[in-house]
C-alpha cells in the first residue's frame, strides 16, 4: 500500500509517500518513496522534495493555497523524471494520513475520515485555533485532489493521551469548569511519544505492558511524557501546547497572574501577552538573539554569551525538574529517552540534564552520549546506571502512515 501522509501548517505543507502495510509494519521494513515541504503556502512557495533522503528538486513558485500545493506534489510524484518506483499517478496512492493536533475529548483514536469527524475536527477548532484550521485546510485540499474513493484518515497529537488519569488531566479549578468548557490538560506530541515507547520496547525486548519510561521529545516544541504499560499517564503540554517545559520560543510553566500584570502594566490585550509567551518567550526570549540551540551553543562556546548560556542553563533545569516529577509519580522509572532536534543532537544538553542524577541512579556513559547524533538510535548510560538513558530518534510520518494503513484495513491496535 503507498500512503501519503500529510500534516498542514497555516501556510505550510509537508508530505511524506510511505510504501508499507500490515506485514511489513510487523517487519519494520516500511519504505520512504519521498518526502517533501512547501512554506510559504498563498504567495511565492519555498519547494523542497527529496527523494531517499536526498535533495531532489527545489523551486519556487506562486501556490495560491493547500489545494494548489497538494496539487503540485502529485504532479511532482507522478511526472515521468521524478521517477518514483511503483508511482505512475494519483491512482498508485491508496491512502492518504493527516496529522490533526487537536482531538479533544471527541477522538482518542485514529479515525478514518467522513463528513461527522470532519465536523468534530471543527469543533475541537476553539481548543486549538491555530493548528485545527491548518489541518482542516489539508483535509478538504486531499478531499478534492483525491476525489471520494481513496480513504484518508485523522491521526490525533492529543489522542496518545487520552489515556492518563483525572489526577493527571485536571487543573485544580472549579470540577463543573471542567465540565462545562473541557478545560483540562489534553498533552501533544502524542504519536511522537508512542513512537518513541514502541522503539525502546523493540530495542530492549521490553513487552508492552512493562514500558516504565519518560520520554522527553525536546524540538522546537519540547513536552515530557510518563509512560508506564505503554500508556501515558502524565504529559508536560496542557490545554494547549504552551505549558510545561522551556522551549524554542515558548515559556512553558508560567504563573497566569503574569498575563494579566504585564497586560496592565504594557497597556496590550490578552492576545498580545500570548504572543510574547508563544513566540518571544523561551531560548529566545532568555538569550534575546535565538530560538536555534545550535545558535545558541555557538555563542556560548565561543563568545561565552551570558545569557546564551543562561538559556540553556534554564532549559536543562526545567527539563530536569520534570524528570524528578515523573520519577517520583511513577516511583521510578526504566529508562530516560531523548528524541527530536535537540534530545537527538546536542549531546551537551544531555549531559547537563543527566548531571548531577546520582542520587536517581542515572550515570550518562560520556563517549557514547558524544557518539548518539544525527540520528543515531543508542544507549548513552553507563552500565552501572540503575535508570538507562536512550537516543531515540523519532518518525512521526511513519506512525501516521500506519496508523493509516491499520485504520483503513481495520486492523487492531491503532489508539
Ligand atoms: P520541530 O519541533 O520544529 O520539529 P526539531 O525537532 O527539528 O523541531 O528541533 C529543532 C531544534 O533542534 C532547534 O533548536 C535546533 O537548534 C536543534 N538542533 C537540530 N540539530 C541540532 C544539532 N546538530 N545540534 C544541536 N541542536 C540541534
């Protein structure tokens, strides 16, 4: 089966086209045909395809919208000189998978999509104003470009989570607040963190029900997950993807009696105070020159930047109280993975996240912690290390895309 897999931002389009199905997911042998990201989606598009891994056509052209883009992939995939094994035309895709952020409480499963998810899909748009329409976008563009008989599928960030208990999810406000508006920690990242749970069980032979792990996806976005009998049962992100951790440019935990001060104090409206938090807050609002830790290493390393370093500093400790959160939620742990751009690459950040963990039983093995970068999947604890410490990269276009494939083939286990 090809799938196409497909997750929208507002003015983005990043695809992936998975050849895979039941049997070759059980052998892990799912294949990428191509992948690919449009920006810029309304004016002059930034294009960047790839095929195995490699850069293979790049352009810029005028895509007036979603539909327009998905249009030009197809093109793209089914030209002559693309050349893509097995893809002639639209008629060699068979499934199309979108990444939908928010769920709600509606959708704890992947679902295949009809004109009732749709309009779920919609009503969850008051939980997440800024990423529901963007998906919504890409759904009705594949609707089109795809006509009615290719089956597509909504896979949930939110829906990994909807397992963790009312001790988890709930805020400490009024109960019938809760029940009234849905207000509640929903989490995101969720294919992320199953994907991450479902390689360290291969990697270690642990079965399913004995996961006991916290996973920490640090990207742009950053969220921390406990998982324990591969469910998740607390998670950093909350109602929306702004609580928790310190990230790129969010501020994550904050007291939200700040929101009301600084509105006072700079005379700007609730919307503006949620714009420093999103997007001027974080490693870029500390250091005030960059979201980008590699930036941000760079200066410190070698200008010894103060507050570059009081970034990271930041990042790191935030990250850690976490840990000693969720350890002592779930009285202990197996194991500590770290996943996407920076848990996946800044061998620094890690060490200083693991430092001083003695006392948890978590000693990092220095030249293997060196060694896990650019995508490497390896233990980085030492042998005495009673918590092991994990590099796990992660693929969320594979999930999606198997998901997509169970779901259509009604195949079990896609929650
Ligand atoms: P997103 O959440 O947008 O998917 P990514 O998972 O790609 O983000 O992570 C982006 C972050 O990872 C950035 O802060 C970037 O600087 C960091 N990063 C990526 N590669 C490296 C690297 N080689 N060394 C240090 N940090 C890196």
């Amino acid at each position: 089966m090809n799938v196409f897999v497909l997750n929208c931002g507002s003015s983005s389009l990043k695809f992936q086209l998975i050849s895979s199905d039941l049997e070759i997911i059980e052998r892990d042998e799912d294949k990428q045909l191509a992948a690919g990201l449009i920006e810029r989606v309304g004016s002059q598009s930034l294009i960047n395809f790839r095929i195995d891994g490699k850069s293979s056509f790049k352009s810029a052209v005028p895509l007036r919208d979603h539909r327009a883009a998905l249009n030009y992939v197809i093109q793209w995939l089914s030209s002559p000189e693309t050349d893509i094994p097995g893809i002639k035309g639209i008629e060699d895709i068979h499934a199309v998978g979108h990444r939908v952020v928010h769920g709600g409480e509606a959708f704890v499963r992947a679902v295949k999509i009809d004109n009732e998810v749709i309009a779920g899909i919609e009503d969850c748009i008051e939980l997440a104003p800024l990423h529901n329409p963007a998906n919504l976008k890409g759904i009705h563009a594949a609707r089109e470009v795809f006509g009615p008989t290719i089956p597509q599928v909504a896979i949930f960030d939110t829906a990994f989570h909807a397992t963790m208990p009312e001790t988890s999810y709930l805020y400490a406000i009024p109960y019938q607040i809760y029940r009234r508006y849905k207000i509640r920690k929903y989490g995101f990242h969720g294919t992320s963190h199953r994907y991450i749970a479902f390689r360290y069980g291969k990697l270690t032979g642990t079965p399913r029900e004995n996961t006991n792990i916290i996973t920490l996806h640090l990207g742009n976005g950053c969220s921390a997950c406990a998982i324990k009998a591969d469910k998740s049962i607390d998670t950093s992100m909350g109602f929306t993807p702004l609580e928790g951790l310190m990230m790129g440019t969010r501020c994550g935990d904050i007291d939200p009696t700040v929101i009301e001060y600084l509105s006072h104090k700079e005379g700007s409206s609730i919307d503006e105070v949620f714009s420093i938090l999103n997007k001027r807050s974080g490693l870029l609002g500390i250091s005030g020159l960059t979201n980008d830790l590699r930036d941000l290493e760079i200066e410190a390393n070698e200008h010894q930047d103060r507050r570059a370093i009081l970034a990271m500093d930041m990042f790191c400790g935030k990250v850690k109280k976490y840990i000693g959160a969720y350890l002592a939620g779930m009285n202990g742990a197996d194991a500590i993975c770290f996943s996407a751009g920076i848990g996946e690459n800044a061998p620094d950040i890690r060490a200083k996240i693991c430092s001083n963990m003695d006392f948890f039983g978590i000693l990092l093995d220095e030249e293997l912690n060196q060694q896990a970068v650019g995508g490497r999947e390896m233990c980085i604890s030492s042998p005495e290390s009673r918590i092991k410490v994990y590099v796990i990269p992660t693929n969320e276009e594979l999930v999606l895309a198997r998901d997509t494939i169970r779901v259509v083939l009604n195949a079990p286990r896609y929650a």
